[in-house]
C-alpha cells in the first residue's frame, strides 16, 4: 500500500470511528469537570500573563474566568492560553 493510500485510509477510520467516540468521550460530564479543574489550576499562570499584556483581571477571577477573558482578548493577550498550556478552551 503506498503512503497516500495508508494515509487515506486512516483518515477514513478516524472519520468512521474515532470521531465519534472522541466527540462522546469530550461530553461526559466528567471530562468537561477535568478540563474545568485543569484550566483553574492554571489560574495564576493565566493571571500574570494577562496584567503583563496590560489586561486588568478581576481578582476573583477564577482560572476558567482569566481563560474567557483571554479569550475575548486574544490580540493583546499575546497567547496566554497557550502560555499556560490549554490547548482546548
């Protein structure tokens, strides 16, 4: 089988199969409660890089809050999400 043949087919298995299960596995509750957890233990992370852009955060923010708020502000934040290592939000 060539490489474009052995790449098309895995994208076909991917399409069939994986898709779906990722999309109900990324639906629990309890992996939406993990993510939520994880972006609030980033909170500090998130907070210094938004005030280093010059972004004023509430300081009741909570992790999830600052990610929102970066979120809404991507241009000026400079990639804090990515700084604090959240790659789906």
């Amino acid at each position: 089988m060539s490489d474009a043949d052995l790449n098309a087919t895995i994208k076909a298995c991917e399409d069939a199969e994986f898709t779906w299960v990722n999309i109900a596995f990324q639906m629990q509750p309890s992996t939406q409660q993990a993510q939520i957890d994880y972006i609030n233990s980033k909170e500090d992370q998130l907070r210094a890089c938004l005030e280093d852009a010059g972004i004023q955060t509430d300081p009741e923010a909570n992790g999830y809050e600052l990610a929102q708020q970066a979120v809404q502000t991507p241009a000026s934040t400079g990639g804090c999400l990515e700084e604090a290592g959240i790659t789906n939000f």
